[in-house]
C-alpha cells in the first residue's frame, strides 16, 4: 500500500503540473476512494482489485492526454 502512495503521488504532482483542473478533480476522486478503502480497511481482494484498476486506468489516461497533447 505504501508504494501505491508514493507512486500515486509522484503521478499527482505530474498531472497537476502537466495537465490542469481536470486532472486535479480525476485526482481528488481518485485519491478519495484509496482512503475509503483504507479507512473502511478493506483489504480484501475485491478492495485491491478496484485500487489497482483505478489506477491503471489513471495511468492510461494520463498517457492518452500527453500524447494527444503533443501532437
């Protein structure tokens, strides 16, 4: 759990840096359910399944934005 922080809060600060406003809310929602689920300590399968899918698709979009961007 501790290296999905670190690494959800280096691609926080990127996105803030790079992206803007809508990254900072996709951010915030992002990281609020990381905290539910910590706080409802759900460390459960189901619980880790949906983080980890939360954050890949994070990283997806986050990558589709860059490189339309550069384009």
């Amino acid at each position: 759990m501790i290296i999905v922080g670190i690494l959800g809060l280096i691609i926080s600060t990127t996105v803030l840096l790079t992206c803007g406003v809508f990254w900072v809310l996709f951010g915030i929602v992002f990281w609020g359910v990381i905290l539910a689920f910590m706080l409802l300590d759900l460390n459960g399968s189901y619980g880790m399944v949906a983080l980890y899918i939360l954050f890949i698709v994070l990283n997806l979009v986050l990558i589709y934005k860059i490189i339309r961007r550069k384009k």
